[in-house]
C-alpha cells in the first residue's frame, strides 16, 4: 500500500488547494514544500504583499491628492520604511500561516523540503522516499530575465527584490509594461519614485483590450509614470550609484540608455521545473518549458499530472487554484472542469484593470460580428462622489444572440465587478440579462448594468 494516495509537490495557490480539495474528497494527501512557509511565490512574495504596498501606497496618495478637497486638512503623513515594510510582513504571515491552519484542520501532511520523482508513484525528499498513487505537480513559476541582464536582487530586482529594497529609491526603470511592471511601478511612483517603464511592444499590457490599454497608460502617465514604447532592451549595466539600461528603438534602431538607482525586471515568468527530474522521467515537455498534460492534467506518465504556472495557460494565481480543485476531483474519481474560456484577468493599480472572455482586437481578427456597450464612470455618481470617475465599462456581446463574449473595465474596483461578468457567462447569459438585473444605487456596479443597456437601447446615464 502507499504511503500516501495523493502527493502535491508544491504549495502555491495551485497546490495547496489541490491538496485542500484532495483531503475533503477523503484522500490521504500530503504536500511537499521547500519554503519556510506555505502558500508559494503569491502569498510570499507575489500577489499578497504586492497588494499590501498597494494599498499602503494608495492610502498615501489619497491622502495628497483627494483629501484636502474632502475638508480633511492637516500635515501629509510621511513614509516610514521599515514600517512599511512590517505591515506588508505581516500581511504575508498572517496569510501563510492561514494556510499552515488549513493544512492541519484537513489532516494535510506537510512534507518540508524540496521534491524529485525518482520514479512514477514515489517521491524524494532529502533522504525519504514516499509512495503515492497520484503525483500532482504544482511548482509554479520563476521570473525569466533577458540576455545580457544579471539579476542581483538589490539593484537589478526582480518583483521579489523590488518587496524588499532598502529604501525607497529615488529613480526606477522598469523592464516590460506588463502586469509586474505596471503594478510595482506605480508603488514606487506613489512613493516618490522617478519610475520610467521600457516596453518592447508599441503598447502597454500586450493582449489586453486596446482602448483599456491606451486610456491606462494616459492615466498612468499622470500619475507619474513616463513611458518608452518599442524599445528592446539590450543590456543593463551596474554602475557605481547603480545601473545603466541600454536600449534600441525599434522603429529607427537609434540607441539609448536611462541611468536609476533600481532597474525591475518585468519581462515575464516561466515554468519552474528544474530539478524535479522529468527528463530522466521522459516527461513530455510543452512549449517554453510548459510540462504537457491531457484534458485531465495527466502528463504522458500515468499518475503523474501537472497544474499551474507549470502548465500551459495564463500564469495565474486563480487559474492554477481552478485547476488545483478540479485535478483533486479528477483523481478522486470526480469530473473536475475549469472553463478557461472565463477566467478574469486584475490589474491592481488605481485605477484597477480587469477583463474577461475575448476582446474586440480577438472577435475582429476572428471576422466575428459583435456589439459593444460602453459606459464611462464619469456617468456614475458614486465612483465621482468618491475621486474615482475615470475609466469606462465595456461589454461585449454576441451582434445577432446578445450572449456575452468579453468584458474590460478600467476603474474603481474593476477587480470585483468583472466578477459580475464572469458569473453571467458561466450562465450563458445575454447582455439583456445583465441589463434587467436590479442594481443597487449607489454603486460601481451600475456602470457595468449601463454597459450591458449600451448593448440594447442605450445607457441612460450616458
Ligand atoms: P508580462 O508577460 O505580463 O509582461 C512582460 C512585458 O515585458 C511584456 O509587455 C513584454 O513585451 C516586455 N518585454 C519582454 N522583453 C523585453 C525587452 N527586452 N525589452 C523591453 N520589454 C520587454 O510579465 P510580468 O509582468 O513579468 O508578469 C509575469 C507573470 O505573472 C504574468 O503571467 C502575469 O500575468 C503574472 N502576474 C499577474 C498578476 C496579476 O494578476 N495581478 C500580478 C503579477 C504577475
């Protein structure tokens, strides 16, 4: 008999809900993990203490931009650091431990260390081998870099490095106009920071809706931020009072450099693998690194499956945490699903980001007739009682069924109400739905509504 039914290797958001959901469905499941603590790069040093500088970072800028115009007068807080810091510390921990928690009220084995697969149905850590029926990997992802830059994590950072610099620099160039890039970047431009963002591609945000894109980058601009569009980046040189990023324009190959004391490296992320001994294992490999799986998350090796950022798809917390639920339910005899059709898409700046489904760019190049209802936030009395009247809704629906497609919304809060969205087009629901649901007033959610009357009679606010 095994030792265990299930082992997850790793305990990211993939993993550790993988083996949550494993152990309700009555498995003995144990979970190895080479960190300190559980919950992998999201809670430790990705999305959770993102967030928490976030919001700390919001509040400042609230406090100098919108408070006086509220009659709240008085000194400005200042900034202190290190205090900063522990708050966003204490973020984290209260979130890893939570999961330490939930490990142990499920009767989750945690196994601390780091995993190979010697062979299929066993697992090695340090000296131990364990024998399992089902190996689910979920190892996430590392940062991946681009030639001729040296990561240090002091002064070339990556999101990791740029959590916990000394102090709050006084320059920043970040690499890559993506997700990382944008959301660190506008951190440490409310902290004071000169923040200048190089991006390969002529636009921010490759993918997203391009309208979303051009307006956040305008807003982005006025908070701060200064933008270098269509310029490779060819090198990033230390210096003395730290680096020099040496970059090509791409529309006349004229060549440039910035000079700042800290240089982010946003360029991406890729599979984290190494280690595991999948080529020993014949593991199949997927495009850039990705490992391959069935529709079931099964590798080519019977009993070995694979969830997360380790697979194909977007690098995506809640996508990895969809799948982590629904291999435990494959493995557990179930029929576990994840529509990958719906899955949101947050930026968590402010204003927030978020879309869902597809976008006008896709339904184009798809020669696809569609409809589009678009409604500002300027027309919603809420998000201007509150300083938060930029940005737009917009919905996009099926041109002759009125089913909804996609939705992006850059404004307050655009990282819930997409939820919205989401739960009509697992529905199948209509923009007609949408617009004859009752929405309470006042709320941000009634710009969504407006968006989906835009795609029948029209908005009314509008
Ligand atoms: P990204 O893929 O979102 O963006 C990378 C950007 O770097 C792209 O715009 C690319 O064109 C640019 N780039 C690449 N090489 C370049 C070069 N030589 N010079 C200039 N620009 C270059 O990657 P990211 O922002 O590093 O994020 C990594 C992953 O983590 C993504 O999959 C992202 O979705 C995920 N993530 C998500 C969230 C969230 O959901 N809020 C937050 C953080 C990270």
């Amino acid at each position: 008999m095994a030792d265990f039914d299930t082992i997850i290797i790793g305990a990211g958001p993939g993993g550790y809900v993988a083996a949550i959901r494993a152990a309700q469905l009555g498995q003995k499941v144990a979970c190895v993990e080479g960190r300190e603590t559980l919950g992998g790069t999201c809670l430790n040093v990705g999305c959770i203490p993102s967030k928490a500088m976030l919001h700390a970072t919001h509040m400042l800028h609230e406090t100098h931009e919108n408070f006086e115009k509220m009659g709240l007068m008085g000194a400005h807080p200042t900034v202190d650091w290190q205090k900063m810091q522990a708050y966003k510390d204490d973020v984290v921990n209260g979130n890893t431990t939570g999961i330490a928690l939930l490990f142990k009220k499920n009767k989750v084995t945690w196994i601390k260390g780091w995993a190979t697969i010697p062979a299929p149905g066993q697992v090695k850590v340090g000296e131990d081998t364990h024998s399992a029926r089902n190996i689910v990997i979920a190892t996430g992802s590392e940062a991946s870099s681009i030639p001729n830059v040296t990561i240090d994590e002091e002064t070339v950072v990556t999101s990791t490095g740029a959590l916990t610099l000394k102090s709050v620099p006084k320059s920043m160039v970040v690499i890559g106009a993506g997700v990382i890039g944008l959301e660190m970047g506008s951190v440490y431009a409310r902290l004071g920071t000169q923040v200048t963002v190089v991006e390969y591609l002529d636009a921010i945000t490759p993918g997203m809706d391009a309208e979303v894109a051009k307006t956040f980058q305008r807003i982005l601009t006025k908070q701060g931020l200064k933008f270098v569009l269509g310029a490779a980046v060819q090198s990033v040189t230390k210096t003395a009072t730290g680096a020099t990023v040496a970059y090509k324009l791409k529309k006349n190959d004229t060549e440039a450099s910035l000079d700042a004391d800290i240089v982010l490296v946003a360029t991406g992320r890729k599979p984290y693998t190494a280690g595991l001994g999948l080529e020993a294992l014949g593991v199949e490999m997927g495009p850039r690194g990705t490992i391959k799986t069935d529709a079931h998350w099964q590798t080519n090796i019977p009993g070995i499956y694979a969830i997360g950022d380790a697979i194909a798809g977007p690098m995506l917390a809640h996508k990895a945490e969809d799948e982590g639920m629904a291999v435990a339910e494959v493995i557990s005899g179930k029929h576990g699903h994840v529509n990958y059709g719906v899955i949101p898409g947050v930026i968590y700046t402010t204003p927030e980001v978020a879309n869902v489904g597809l976008t006008e760019e896709q339904l184009k190049a798809e020669g696809r007739a569609y409809k589009v209802g678009k409604f500002p936030f300027m027309g919603n009395a809420r998000a201007k009682a509150v300083f938060q009247a930029e940005g737009f809704v917009k919905l996009i629906a099926d041109a002759a069924t009125d089913r909804i497609l996609g939705c992006h919304i850059i404004g307050p809060a655009a990282g819930d109400l997409i939820h919205e969205v989401c739960v009509a087009m697992e529905f199948g629901a209509s923009a007609q739905d949408l617009a004859l649901t009752c929405h309470a007033h006042p709320t941000w959610s009634e710009a969504v509504r407006e968006a989906a009357l835009a795609c029948g009679d029209g908005a009314i606010h509008a």
